[in-house]
C-alpha cells in the first residue's frame, strides 16, 4: 500500500489497518517505513499521516484562528521558526509570548531515545564523573516521551494554541474541512467518544512526523559523503579531523558524526542534556521578572527532577 506524501487515499485495507490499531485506544506502532528508508524510496504513508498533516497545517485548531504548528514550525525553515524572535507570539490574541525558543523538528523525532536520569545516590556521586547526564525525551527538558504526548501541550499552551481542553479541540476537528475524512480513517462515531477521539488526533500528528520524509530527508553534504557519493574538500576534512580530535576540538565527544551500527547516518547529537551555562535573554518578557529562572530540567515546566 503506497500513499503519495500529498495525497489522500485511503483503502479499505488501511481503514481496516487503523481501526484495528486504534481498537483499544492503545499505540501501537506502524511500521515506520519512511524513518529508515533511503531518501530516495517511495515514502510509504499512512492515511493517519495524511490527516496529521492536514491537523499540523490547520491553524483553525487554535483559539486565535491565525496559529499552526507550521506557524512555528515552519517547513521551509526545516521546522523551525520563520524568524528570528527570541519565543513565538501565541494566544488567543497573538499577543503572548512564550519563554522558550522553537526547536527545529528535523531529524530528532523517529530516533530520539526515550527519557532517562539515572539519580546519584548521593551529592558526592553526582558531583563524580561516574554520574550519568539526563538523556532523551523531546522537548528542551526532555519532558515528553511520546510525539503524540507532546503534541497536545501546544494546542492547550496559553502562549500558544490556547484551547481550554480537548473538547474545544475536538469541537474545532468538527468542523474541519476533513472532518468526513478523519471519520472515514477513525470510525463515523469516533467523535461520539471524546476521549478516544482526541487521542486518535494526536496519533495522526505523530504519525505525520514520523512518516513524512521532509521531517528526516538525510540530504546534507555530510549524508552523502557517508553514503560514498560525495567526497570532501581537503578544507572539510581537516575541520572533520579537528572536529572528531580528543586533543582539539573534541566536538564529536557530544556531537556524535559516526554512523550507528545499523548504519543509520549520525544526527550530530548524543541526546544528553548538558548545562551550557547560556546568560538570560533580555528578549524574554519572563526574564523581566528577577525571580523568574527557566531551570530546564528542573523546572518551571518539569517538576519531577
Ligand atoms: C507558538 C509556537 C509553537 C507552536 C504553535 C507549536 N510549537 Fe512545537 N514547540 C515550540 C516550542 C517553544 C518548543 C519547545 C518547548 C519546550 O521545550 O518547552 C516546541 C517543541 C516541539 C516538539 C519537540 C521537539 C524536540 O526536538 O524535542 C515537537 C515535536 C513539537 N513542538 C511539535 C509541535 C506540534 C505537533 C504543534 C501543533 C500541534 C506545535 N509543535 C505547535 C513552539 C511551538
Ligand atoms: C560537552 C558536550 C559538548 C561538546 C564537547 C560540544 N558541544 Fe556543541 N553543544 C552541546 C550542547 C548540549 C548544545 C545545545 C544543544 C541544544 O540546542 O539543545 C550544543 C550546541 C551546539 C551548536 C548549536 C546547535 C544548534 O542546533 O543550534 C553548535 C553549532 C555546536 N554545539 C558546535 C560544537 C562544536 C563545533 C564543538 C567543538 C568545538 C562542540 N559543539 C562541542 C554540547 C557539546
């Protein structure tokens, strides 16, 4: 079954395929055959993935009218912000600010590892080098471990997307121009079950991000040079020598560049988190209060660190 990544089909086959996953309400997981495909494949895709992409560009789903996802994610800047503020203004009125800046999307969402902390015992093991860093999760503190978990906080995120709750979501969903089609993928009753309803909304986000090849195209220089068919300068290949060097920049300690052992292209990151000691933006409307402090981990956002 072969879907074009614009394109709605939907057969009764993947209709059967998608109401058998969902059944329960519970993941589970389709086979993600655009996260280790060549650039070049086909890309296989769902019809959840066709109706996420609708949702991810529908800035009808906010209480403003006038804010998608791809408003700050933005497809032509590789998921990231379309400019150069500091936090995206958002709200019911376009008018808030947020505290936190926008995260390209690229890459990270079909490999991120799930959250890990393994807790010092005591003080002076974490102050040891045997303390292992937080690792994994998506956000900036690693908070979510779920695309379809963290695709809820922007739709209900007063800054952002500013629903009251899931039923103003859902209500919103209604009466989408794909309303029939979300029917037709999810069941014609889906949205007499609001709880299942919005849970098959977020799925069909998630399945978007992870199944479409714009989120993860391997296309960079870098990921041709892996595959062979490129070579670098002899100017690239000292900065790579610098880079990788224990005794120089030792940039590849953190920012891994090795291909894994499945031999899936690097992404330039171990996914620890580490305190990078950055000063506060002036540009934050949050930092104008002294006792405000975005501590990542360990808060204001996370409260279980
Ligand atoms: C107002 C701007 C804004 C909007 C709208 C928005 N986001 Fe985000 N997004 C952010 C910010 C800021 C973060 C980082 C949040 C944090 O760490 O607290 C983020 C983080 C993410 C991440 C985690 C990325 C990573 O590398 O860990 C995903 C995935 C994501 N957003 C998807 C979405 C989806 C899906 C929507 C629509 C339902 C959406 N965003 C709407 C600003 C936005
Ligand atoms: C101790 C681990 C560590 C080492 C060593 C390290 N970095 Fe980083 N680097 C980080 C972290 C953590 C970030 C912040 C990532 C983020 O955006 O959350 C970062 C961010 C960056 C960014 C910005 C990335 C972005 O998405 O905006 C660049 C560029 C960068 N590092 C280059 C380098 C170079 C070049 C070296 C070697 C000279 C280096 N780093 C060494 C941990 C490290």
């Amino acid at each position: 079954m072969l879907f074009s990544a614009t394109g709605f089909t939907v057969s009764t086959a993947t209709r059967l395929a998608a109401l058998a996953a969902l059944a329960s309400a519970v993941w589970l997981p389709l086979p993600a055959a655009a996260a280790s495909a060549p650039a070049d494949a086909k890309p296989v895709y769902s019809d959840a993935a066709a109706l996420g992409k609708l949702m991810f560009f529908d800035a009808s789903l906010s209480a403003s009218g006038r804010m998608s996802c791809a408003s700050c994610h933005s497809p032509s800047h590789a998921y990231g912000p379309p400019n150069g503020l500091a936090a995206q203004l958002g709200g019911p009125d376009m008018r808030s600010q947020g505290t936190r800046a926008v995260p390209s999307l690229r890459y990270v969402l079909n490999r991120t590892p799930m959250w890990s902390h393994a807790q010092a015992a005591s003080l002076s093991e974490r102050l040891s080098e045997t303390d292992n860093a937080p690792v994994g999760g998506y956000g900036w503190d690693g908070r979510f471990n779920r695309l379809h978990d963290q695709a809820s906080f922007p739709l209900f995120n007063p800054d952002e997307m500013a629903n009251k709750d899931p039923a103003a979501v859902l209500a919103k969903l209604a009466q989408a121009p794909y309303a029939a089609r979300f029917k037709e993928v999810f069941g014609q009753n889906t949205f007499a079950d609001p709880t299942k309803a919005f849970a098959q909304a977020m799925y069909a986000i998630e399945r978007f991000e992870l199944e479409d090849p714009s989120f993860h195209p391997y296309t960079s220089k870098f990921d041709y040079y892996l595959d062979g068919k490129v070579q670098l300068t002899a100017q690239e290949l000292r900065g790579k020598k610098l880079f990788d060097d224990p005794a120089g920049g030792n940039c590849a300690s953190c920012h891994i560049d090795q291909s894994g052992v499945d031999g899936s292209h690097p992404l330039f990151t171990d996914f620890n988190f580490q305190a990078l000691g950055v000063p506060r933006n002036p540009e934050l409307r949050a930092n104008a209060d002294p006792k405000y402090f975005d501590m990542g981990l360990c808060g204001p956002l996370r409260t279980d660190q």
